[in-house]
C-alpha cells in the first residue's frame, strides 16, 4: 500500500473543499495557482490520488471530484487534529445555546436546535424525540444539484424512512458519528454523509442531532458544529 505523501494530503484536502464551495469539478489551473508550483506537476499528483482511489474524473470535465474513499481519509484526519474550534462555528455554537435555553420543554429545544443546524449548514436536518424522528429542512437538501436526479431523491427518501428504526437499534456511541455515501446502512447509492451526535436528554441516553446532506460538504465547519451543538443541549436540557 502506497502512502499519501504530504502534498498529496494538502492537494485532496483542498480539493474537497473547493469543491464543497463551488460544486464543480476542480482543475489543475486552480491548483496550481494555490499551491504556486506547475500544473504538470499538480496533474501528476491527481493522477497518482485517482490512481490510490481517492478522486475521480467526471466524464464530461477535465477536472476532478472526491470519492467517498476521499472524503473519509479526509474526515479521518480532521478527527486526528486538535484544531481549536473557530470562532465562526463558536460563535453559531452561541447563537445555538442561547435559542434553545429560550425554547421552554425539551420537545421545543430540540426542534430549535435542529431548526437553527437547518439554517446554519444549509443541510436537512434531524433529531430523535424519545421515539420520533423530527426532519426540517426538506427544501435545502432536494434543492442541492446532487439530487436533481430521481434515483438519488428515491435512495435519500429510503433513507429517511428506516433512519429512526435504524438509529434505535443500531446506537452509534461516538460523540459524533459521519456516515459518508456507501457507509451509510440504508441508501447507500444516494450520495449522502450523515452526520449526527449522540447526547443525553430527558428522553434518552442515546439521543440524537445532527445533519443528512450531499457528500460534497464543508465536513470541518458541519462536523464542529453539530457536535458542539450536541454538547449545548446534553448542558441545558
């Protein structure tokens, strides 16, 4: 097995999230110009990360897109950094904090939270109620490019509908869980991560909020804030 090295790395992190920002396949031209060496030598190096697997070519572009293979060495590594949170996704944390300590029961400080990730992330966003699943945000999610393409709103909606069930028996116990593209256990070909936390609240031990989007996502600001917003209603509630 070959290792990255560490321009590899650099070049994959930065096309991930170029292209979470632009929802275009991202060139060597553009590369070349943020890493201040040649295009040749930015296309050897995507030759060698889609050779290992961990980017692809679309048919109809020259340039190149993430694999879930991609994202999650992507994912992997952000879990192994202690990055100290932003203060962009602090400051959302606040806003976060501070709506659901007005929200009153438990129920409602819920819905408030996930209403605020909706906003927030641009993401459909969920949460279980004892044995509810709570969804908003429909509109964000079916409005992505991703899904204008029936088969991937079908695997999506599939998803959606055994996710409570699933969550219940299956109890992810990580403080956060990211489930990308084919990892996830139901709607595996709809091109979705699934990014949830796991908290305790007055319902359960093992409750849950969090995020269901497009692979093509901003995985450090999503992943920070939906843990970070976790964490604020284990302390209020």
């Amino acid at each position: 097995m070959v290792n990255m090295t560490d321009r590899q790395s650099k070049i994959l992190a930065t096309i991930i999230e170029q292209y979470a920002e632009v929802a275009a396949p991202v060139g060597s031209v553009l590369l070349a110009k943020l890493f201040k060496v040649s295009s040749a030598t930015i296309r050897n190096e995507m030759v060698e990360l889609e050779r290992m697997g961990y980017i692809a070519q679309p048919h109809t572009s020259a340039g190149r897109v993430p694999t879930d293979k991609g994202y999650r060495f992507y994912v992997n590594e952000l879990n192994n950094t202690t990055e100290v949170v932003s203060e962009h996704t602090s400051r959302n944390t606040r806003a976060i904090a501070t709506r659901v300590a007005q929200s009153g029961e438990p129920a409602q400080a819920i819905k408030s939270a996930v209403d605020s990730l909706v906003q927030l992330t641009h993401n459909l966003g969920i949460a279980t109620i004892g044995n509810q699943l709570y969804v908003s945000g429909y509109s964000n999610l079916f409005g992505q490019p991703e899904f204008l393409d029936p088969i991937h709103s079908r695997e999506v909606a599939r998803l959606l509908d055994n996710l409570e069930p699933w969550l219940r028996e299956a109890a992810p116990n990580e403080a956060l869980n990211v489930y990308i593209g084919r990892e996830n256990p139901i709607g595996r070909s709809a091109g979705v991560s699934l990014i949830i936390s796991r908290y305790r609240s007055p319902y359960s031990d093992h409750s849950y909020i969090g995020i269901l989007g497009p692979t093509r996502q901003s995985y450090r600001s999503v992943m920070g804030l939906v843990e970070q917003t976790g964490r604020t209603l284990e302390a209020v509630l």
